[in-house]
C-alpha cells in the first residue's frame, strides 16, 4: 500500500511539472508579443490572487515578518509588506516571460549600478571573486546586467525537481551569457569559472538544512546559515563581493544593482569561530538592506526553520 501511494504521488508531480512546463512555455511565447505593461499586469494580478487564495502561504508569510519586526512594526504595515511580497514576485516572473525582450541595451537602460568600480578592480586581479547575493528584488537580472557590461559570469544554482522546468531555466540563464554551475556539481566546476577569473554569484540568505551552515544572528533571532560562500573564497584566495538588486519603488521596470566593498575576511576555513564572524558580517548587510526594502525580500521562506536543538537531535 505505501509503494502504491508513493507512485502515485510521483505520477501526480510528474503530471504536475509536465502541465506546468507546457503553461510556462506558453505563456513565454505569448509574453514577447503583448504590451509589457499587459504582461505585468496579469503577473501582478495573479500573484495577488496567490496571495488571498493560498491561506497557508500568506500566514507562514505573515507570520515571518511578525517574528523578524516584532513590535516595530503594525499588523497593518505587516499585511502591506506581505502582499508586497508577492506582487514583487509577480513582477520577477513577468520579467521571467519576456526574458527574450531584455537585450543587452535594455538591460543597460533599465538597469542602474553604483560602486561597480569594485567589481572591475578586482576583476584585473585575475582571480575572480565570489559574489554573494540574496533573494531580494528581481537576483536573476544581475548576471545578464553584467553579461552586457562585457563580463560574462557564473553562478551555483539549485536544480528544479523537474528536468525540464530546469533546463528551461538552465537555457534562459544561459541565453543571457551566464554559466550555470549546478549546486552538487563537482567543486572543481565551481573553482575553474574562478580561475577563469568570473564572478561567481552565489544566494547564500536561505536556511538550507542539506548544506553546511553555523548560526549566526538574523533580526535578532539565530538562524542557520551556508558557509559555502566564505570557504569557496578563502580557499581560492579570491574577494567575497557583496551585491544586491532592488526594483525601484518608483517604477517598477527598471531597478538598481549595489556593490559593497569586498568583506574582510578574518582567520581561516577551518577555523569554526571565524566562519562564523565572517557569516554574521554578510548576514548583517542582508538583514540592513531588507530592512530598507522589506516587501522585495522572500518572506514565505521560513528562514529560522533549523534550530540547534533540531541540529543536535539530529
């Protein structure tokens, strides 16, 4: 009886993905012949949509935002970020269906960088950097923005359960100049697009149980943390180089890419203690700019879900 009702929940997801695939394909073909603002529109409609019919959805998102402003903020204000929160998704995935339209002029018209001398600087380095970032705003624009400054980078991503929604992604990520390093790929993939001196872009703000992590403090609650980040820089010897992208609140088709200076790195990789100094410093950057910009952050992952006392038991 379970091996019965194990296959049929996996004929189940299979159907599932498969419908899903050929409703993305669909709809990606009819997206790059309707007025943008049509596109948005109906993305921003249906995210909203998600947000009143899907119940658990929006409490575990509410409920986050609760844990992490505590008394700061209103339940008001609370429901506002959460809503927000979801439309700023809408319009990724509107930007997702017209992927094609975003061409390397567009994408220098629609997109504004500061402090970018940073990343050149170190690119004459000839070492490549580690650039970390996090699911806020629309992240998936940043390689193609730098694609049509002339570099082509690289960036280590978690493959989709379904095969073909992935290669879907894998050859839109490509399409745009991107090298695409899948997450439990050989380290020797990751470190050969440094010594191709890329920028190796890397979403380290997710709590990732499967993934070596430490705890570091995150709106004033522990949260478990990759560590991959800092160990893949220090054992390269390349900079960690922090970015982050935000949709401009004034209007929403064009956004802003931030460079920070590259975080100073303290001790060594197997020094347990300096992996977590070094974490808690890009933690406390990600926590500072969602703060500025809580609607574009992805507030319906459950962030503190591992705890120490769960970590031990098992």
């Amino acid at each position: 009886m379970h091996k019965l009702k194990k296959k049929f929940k996996h004929l189940r997801r299979t159907i599932q993905y498969g419908c899903l695939y050929y409703l993305l394909r669909i709809l990606q073909k009819l997206a790059n012949y309707m007025p943008e603002s049509l596109v948005f529109f109906a993305c921003e409609l249906l995210a909203l949509t998600c947000f009143y019919l899907f119940a658990r959805e929006r409490r575990k998102t509410i409920n986050n935002l609760n844990k992490a402003f505590s008394s700061e903020k209103k339940p008001e204000e609370i429901f506002a970020i959460a809503r927000g929160t979801f439309v700023n998704l809408g319009r990724n995935f509107a930007e997702l269906l017209r992927w094609d339209s975003l061409t390397d002029d567009e994408l220098k018209k629609r997109i504004t960088c500061s402090n970018i001398e940073y990343a050149w600087d170190i690119l004459k380095q000839n070492k490549g950097a580690v650039v970390l970032t996090c699911h806020s705003g629309n992240f998936e624009l940043i390689p193609p923005y730098f694609a049509a400054r002339g570099h082509c980078g690289a960036i280590i991503a978690r493959a989709f359960h379904d095969s073909r929604i992935n290669d879907l992604l894998v050859e839109l990520r490509k399409s745009k100049g991107c090298k695409v390093i899948d997450r439990d790929d050989s380290p020797r993939s990751i470190f050969a697009s440094l010594r191709e001196n890329r920028l190796l872009g890397i979403l380290a703000d997710q709590d990732i149980r499967k993934l070596d992590g430490v705890f570091v403090d995150f709106f004033g609650h522990s949260a478990y943390t990759p560590i991959a980040p800092v160990i893949i820089a220090q054992t390269a010897g390349c900079p960690l180089l922090p970015m982050i992208i935000t949709r401009d609140p004034l209007c929403k088709y064009r956004h802003h890419i931030k460079v920070y200076p590259p975080i100073e790195l303290v001790g060594s990789k197997k020094d347990r203690n300096a992996l977590v100094i070094n974490t808690q410093k890009w933690s406390k950057l990600v926590e500072d700019h969602i703060r500025a910009y809580p609607d574009q952050w992805v507030w319906m992952h459950n962030r503190w879900k591992t705890t120490p006392e769960k970590l031990k038991r098992d």
